[in-house]
C-alpha cells in the first residue's frame, strides 16, 4: 500500500482528500503544517506528498526546498495543490522541482489519476525509489525529539526559514531580546551551538 502525506491548513478539503484516498486505498497521513511534514519524515518514509502552497510560516515553496536540496527526500513526488492559478506562480513550482500543480477547485479523479501516473512502480526508476523507501520503513526506529512549547515552535519555523530575530519579532510581535531568549532555550534544547547547527538538527533528526 502506497503511503501519502496531505498537508494543507484547510481542514475541511484536507479530510475531504484524506477519505476519497483511503476509499481508494492509500494510507493517509494528515498534517497541517510543513514543520510537522519535516518530524514525520524523520520518522516514516513516504511515496507522495500533496502540499497547499499558502500556509502560515512555512509554505508549500519552502517545503519543496527543503525537500528537494535533501538526497534522502529529492526523489519523494510532490503535487501542489493550490487556489493560484498565475503562471508565475506555476514557473515557480516546477523551477524548485514539484512534480504536478494543480489548481483548487478540482475533480477528486483528476488527482487519483496524477497520483497513479507518478507512483506508477512499473517505472523503473519509481520502482527503485519505493523499494528503497520500503527497506527504509523497515529499519526505522522512531526518534525522540525534544518537546517544544507552541511558541518555541513557531520561532523554530521562522529559524528554519532564515528569519533574523529581528525579523522573527516583527512577525511574531516580540521584543527582539523575547526573541533571542526562545532562540537560547531551542539551542539548549536541542544541544546546538547556532542556528546553522540547529537546523541541522531538526532536518537530521
């Protein structure tokens, strides 16, 4: 059974996508932010990701980023679901390496049918990626992170995307001093010594 991962912060088209997958077979996992996509990568491997494009903090771009820059998960397929529909945008999406987008509103069938074309094993290529994924699920063990407050965890979000803590109080509506005290108890948490190291950290562990 292929595994799937829908991220998007609408609920409501996310459990929506979430029943018609599982009534066709797929085992769904649903999360509402891209920071709990990286966490649960760490832990399972995964054939497909879906991804809205606007989320808070983090966004659909940044996660195939992330993703993509990554030699474990480049070879994980994502489609980006979104209300966009500017070719701009669109360019965007391919040039960071998604490998469908797809304009809300749309027909459930047309994304089964994306989504059987790229897990498609008789592919070569696709059959070695989810074999491998396969042996990975396997030798898994699950990894104990630390436990991280709501706000640690939004600044944590705001650090993976490269915000100074300047940058990091305005958004946030903080004192910069606020800031840099989050960001000490993160580094302490985590056993790090910057912020390069505890990125790091999150995307490694």
């Amino acid at each position: 059974m292929h595994s799937i991962i829908i991220v998007d912060d609408d609920i409501i088209l996310r459990n929506a996508i979430v029943t018609f997958l599982k009534n066709e077979y797929f085992s769904v996992t649903s999360l509402n932010s891209v920071y709990e996509v990286l966490l649960f990568l760490k832990k399972k491997s995964i054939d497909l990701i879906i991804a809205d494009i606007m989320m808070p903090e983090l966004d659909g771009y940044d996660l195939l980023n992330i993703l993509k820059n990554d030699i474990q998960y480049s070879g994980i397929p994502i489609i980006l679901l979104t209300a966009k529909g500017i070719t701009n945008d669109k360019v965007k999406g391919y040039n960071l390496g998604c490998n469908m987008y797809i304009t809300k509103p749309f027909a459930p069938y047309e994304l089964l049918s994306i989504i059987n074309n790229l897990l498609n094993i008789n592919n070569p290529l696709l059959q070695q990626n989810y074999i491998y994924n396969q042996q990975i699920n396997k030798k898994s063990a699950e990894i104990s992170l630390p436990i991280f407050t709501y706000r640690e965890t939004s600044i944590l979000n705001l650090v993976i995307k490269g915000y100074t803590n300047k940058e990091i109080a305005n958004s946030l509506q903080l004192s910069i001093r606020n800031v840099e005290k989050y960001v000490s108890r993160l580094l302490y948490k985590t056993n790090t010594r910057n912020r390069t190291e505890l990125v790091n950290y999150i995307l490694n562990n």
